[in-house]
C-alpha cells in the first residue's frame, strides 16, 4: 500500500502541477527575471531598468505575502492561471488582479 501511495505522489509530482495547485499554500513562486527583461526591453524610451522592474516584483510579491488570506480561492486561482499564461508570471499583474476581482465583488 505504501509503494502505491509513494507512486502516486510522485506521478503527481512530475506531472508538473500548474500553479493554481499551489494557490491555497500561499504566495506562488514566480522567476520574474524573464518578463523583467522583456518588460524593459519593450519600455526602453520609457526608461525602467531591470532593477526598478524587480524591486517593484519584489515589493508586489511581500503586499501579496501580507493579504493572501484575504483572497478567494477561486479568484486565486484565476489569477495565477491568468498572469502565468504567457510564460512571464508578475507579481504586479497578479495583485492587480486580485485587486480588481475584489473590489468587483465588493461591488455586487
């Protein structure tokens, strides 16, 4: 039984799980060097440096550590899925997210 179990988990665990899996274990953990240097490289008249790109990530990601609780699963999940989708996950984009899908709420 135990053999079966451990296969199990491992299966799971090689499978890759998206990260709307992980959205109720807290803050996702995202590389945001890629959509930074994309990012700065498409603002370069607009003067971000990379660095200003991941301090403001990092910034996002320690807001979103402080108020993931306050979130609902559902809206977590589709945050992460929609903020992932294009390879170049984001902090900023995903409290934004988050944000609007609260507020609307608040809204109804």
């Amino acid at each position: 039984m135990r053999i079966f179990i451990f296969v199990l988990a491992l299966g799971a665990a090689l499978t890759g799980l998206p990260h709307d899996a992980l959205a109720a274990d807290g803050v996702p953990k995202f590389d945001v060097n890629g959509g930074c240097k994309a990012e700065t490289a498409e603002a370069s008249g607009i003067g971000e440096s990379m660095a200003q790109c991941v301090a403001d990530e990092e910034q996002a990601r320690d807001e979103l550590a402080q108020q993931w609780g306050q979130y609902q699963q559902q809206d977590k999940t589709a945050c992460i899925r929609e903020t992932s989708a294009d390879g170049t996950p984001s902090y900023v984009e995903l409290e934004t997210c988050l944000e609007m899908s609260a507020d609307l709420k608040s809204r109804r």
